[in-house]
C-alpha cells in the first residue's frame, strides 16, 4: 500500500511540475475585455449618480464593490471552462496554481478595504489606489505563467495606483481613478493574450 501511495505521489509532484512550465491560457481575452468595459461603466454610473463620493462613501464602497464581485464571478467562471476545455488532463493543477498565484493579493485587498473602513475611514480616499497596487501586484505574481508582455500591465496598475494616491485628497475618488484605471489595464491585457496567444479560435 505504501508504494501505490509513494506512487500516487510522485505522480502527483509530475504532474505538478508540468504544470509550472505550462503557459496558462484560462484566462479569456473577451472575458477580460468585458471586465475592463465594465469598470468604465461603473464609473460613468458613479460620474452620474455620485457627484461628491467623498461625501457618501458607502455608496461609492458599493458601486465598485459590485463591481468588483460581479468581474470576478464572470471571470472566475469562464477561466474555469477554459481550463477545462484547454489544459483538460492538467486543468485542476493549472487552476489551482492561477489562484494560488493571485490569491495573496486578492486577500490583501480585501483585508486593507476592511481595516480602513474600519479603523480609518479618513484615509478612505486611498482605496482607489491601493486597490489599483494590489491588483498589479497580483498580476505580477501571475507572470511567470502567462505571456511575458503581461508585465506592461502590471506596471500600468502600478502606476495608475501610485498617481491615485499622489493626488493625496479625495481627487482620487473622481469617477476616472477607478473607470479608467481598471478598464485601461484590463483591455491591455485582453489585448497582450489576444496578440500573444492568438486566441481568436479559442473564445467560442
């Protein structure tokens, strides 16, 4: 028994390991596209809805909370039938290396969003920014399996989140920090996997 268990193991570490040198195409380039279209959709909805988000913060919380979980549920369930469909006999390691990869980030997201309404709704205005760090930080985490021209929009949301936060008021709050700064770099990287990957006769 002890040698079908080694056996499983070893079968399990291959497996593994042809994964790690596996590009990782799960990702959806009109999937992503349509993550991007809709953060500017949200902030043309704040734009016009929100005037003064810095007086009602729990209304800008949930306008770009939503939107937030409805890109990430999109997402999450077609890189699920990608992978599937793509990487078929490696598909639940490729999965679980990709979130793996973005986990951390997402995490710290989340947790820095609930310390600071929690303990410094003040400095609320810096969420725009520090959204847009993490996020990058999360995309590079995940370079090593995607194609290396993906690190350009690591850098955009790095950037994008460092000019948020330069603006040092609730200037970062305006409509545009987030609309532009996450539908900009989604489309960058719908973009790079479409030129990269020629994924035109995988998105059906």
């Amino acid at each position: 028994m002890s040698d079908l268990h080694k056996a499983l193991g070893d079968i399990t570490s291959i497996r593994r390991q042809v994964a790690l040198s596996t590009q990782f195409r799960g990702y959806g380039p009109a999937t992503l596209a349509a993550t991007g279209a809709l953060a500017m959709l949200a902030g043309c909805a704040q734009a016009a809805w929100l005037p003064d988000p810095a007086s009602h913060l729990r209304a800008y919380l949930r306008i770009w909370i939503a939107t937030a979980v409805v890109s990430a549920f999109v997402s999450g369930v077609q890189m699920y039938r990608r992978t599937r469909r793509i990487h078929s006999g490696l598909s639940d390691e490729m999965l679980r290396m990709a979130v793996e990869q973005f986990l951390p980030a997402l995490g710290a997201g989340v947790m820095l969003t609930f310390v600071l309404v929690r303990f410094a709704p003040s400095v609320l205005w810096m969420l725009p920014g520090l959204w847009q760090l993490t996020f990058g930080l999360g995309i590079f985490s995940s370079c090593r399996f995607l194609p290396r021209p993906v690190i350009a929009a690591g850098a955009w949301y790095l950037l994008s989140g460092l000019g948020c936060i330069a603006l040092g008021d609730s200037r970062a709050l305006t409509p545009w920090t987030m609309g532009l700064g996450f539908g900009i770099g989604q489309l960058m990287i719908a973009a790079i996997l479409l030129v990269t990957t020629k994924e035109g006769a995988d998105e059906n």
